[in-house]
C-alpha cells in the first residue's frame, strides 16, 4: 500500500508542512509514503498510489497552477483513480488568506477523479485538511501527522 504526498511549494512552507504529513503516514506499518513535488509526479506515482495527500499554498484563493497541472494532465486516467482515498493540506502568507478555499478547489478535484475524500481527524482540526500561515508550527505540525496517518489507516482498512 502506498500514498503519494504531492505539493507545489514555491517558499518552502508547503513542502514544510508535507513533510510533516509524511511523518504520519510513515508511523503506519505496511504503507509507504512518496513525497514529491508537484512537477515531479509521474503518471506511475499517481496510478500505483492508494491515496493522495496534496497541498499547495494559496493563489487567488485556490491551488497553484503547478499543483493543479497535475489533475489536468491524468484527467484520462479518472477510471483508476476511484474509490482512492483523497485529502488536502495548505498554507498561506496570511491568517484569512484563502486556505479553506484552497483545500476546497484540491477536494473538488478529487471528488472529479472519483476518490474517497478525508478531513482532519476530530482530534485534530476535524475540519477540511491541514492548513497554516507560513512554516507549521509544532501544533500544525502534530495535527499534520494526524492526517497522514488517519489516510494510511483507512488505506488498510479498505484494501485488507
């Protein structure tokens, strides 16, 4: 089992926070974890994964073009993608700078894709996904792992 953790990060805040993420996936037996930049996803790593974690910083509200070139390029592979789980994380230079809007246009796209879509765990925001203003700090960075590994725990759960 295997869950690709995709960002776009042009400051280092969101690679930051996917890092972290990763953390979560990692402390699962059985699930590895692939972390790569958005321009580095190969049609490989997105069809062989078992869920998708993405995350990009805000751009007018929404993913940044690098993130969603990503979705728009294997858009013709939507057949297996489905029932794949789903989840998303951002960051952004201010505390009302579009973060929920953010994940939302990330969720939209899977939704598309035909994927099971994962918020946070009650335990830690329980809202969208993970988000914050900057570099995670050590809270952001706790409810990160939280997410990644609440994915991984339901990859096993629906692959097993």
């Amino acid at each position: 089992m295997k869950v690709l953790i995709m960002y776009y990060s042009r400051s280092g805040n969101t690679k930051k926070l996917a890092e972290e993420i990763a953390k979560g996936v990692k402390g699962i037996e059985g699930v590895d974890c692939i972390l790569k930049s958005a321009p580095e996803v190969t049609k490989e790593d997105f069809t062989t994964a078992d869920g998708i974690i993405a995350g990009s910083p805000v751009y007018f509200g929404t993913m940044a073009a690098e993130l969603k070139a990503v979705f728009d390029k294997f858009v013709g592979l939507r057949g297996e993608m489905e029932n794949k789980v789903g989840a998303a994380f951002a960051t952004s230079g201010d505390a009302s700078g579009g973060k929920e809007t953010t994940i939302m246009s990330i969720i939209q796209a899977m939704l598309i894709y035909g994927m099971i879509i994962v918020g946070d765990p009650l335990d830690a925001t329980g809202h969208y996904g993970t988000s914050c203003v900057g570099a995670p700090d050590s809270k952001t960075a706790i409810n990160a792992a939280k997410l990644g590994k609440r994915v991984a725990l339901l990859i096993k759960k629906l692959r097993s």
